[in-house]
C-alpha cells in the first residue's frame, strides 16, 4: 500500500477533472471502477476509485482518490493504492502500486 496526501490550490472541479482524464489517459488499461459525489453546507467531497494493470508486478493495482474543499477553500487529496502485492501472508512486490501513485504525482 502506498499514499499520497497533499493539499492543493485551485478550482475544485478542474482539479478533479485534470486528476480523472490524466489517470485514464495515462495507461491503456485504466479504469474508473466507481465514483461517489458528496456536498454540505459549507464542504464537499469527491471519490474516485481507479484500477490498471501493472506490468511490472503482472497483476491489477487500484488507486482509490479523495478531493475534499472546506468553507475555507481549501482542497485536500488523499490517495491510497492497494493490491499490487503477489504473496499470501505479507507484502512483496509492491511497485505497481508506487507506480500508480507516481502517474498521480506528475498529473498534480
């Protein structure tokens, strides 16, 4: 497993858009599995939850990605990969999952 928290500037929804289309457009086997849309008062919440797969550990990897705006403005990422790991009982090979989460660092 491996995360990914940032706080960014910017408009929410262009934020949101830049991160869906570069994630999809950044690998011919990206997927948007699903996607959930929250608004409040004051703060509202996106999350997108995105799988491939990864050559390198010849398996599928999700990275599941958290937007957040407070009353503030303020934009919080929270993005964690999952399932690139190929053993039963512990965690080997988990550069697919870093991987994913390096295509969403240069997208940001």
């Amino acid at each position: 497993m491996a995360k990914l928290e940032k706080i960014l500037s910017g408009n929410f929804d262009e934020i949101l858009k830049r991160i869906e289309s570069g994630i999809l457009n950044g690998s011919m086997s990206a997927s948007l599995e699903d996607a959930s849309d929250f608004c409040g008062t004051n703060a509202r919440c996106s999350v997108r939850v995105f799988e491939r797969y990864s050559y390198i550990g010849s398996n599928r990897v999700s990275l599941n990605v958290t937007l957040f705006q407070s009353a503030d403005g303020t934009v919080r990422l929270s993005a964690i990969t999952s399932g690139g790991s190929q053993a039963m009982f512990f965690k080997i090979n988990t550069l697919g999952e870093e991987a994913f989460l390096d295509k969403l660092r240069e997208i940001l």
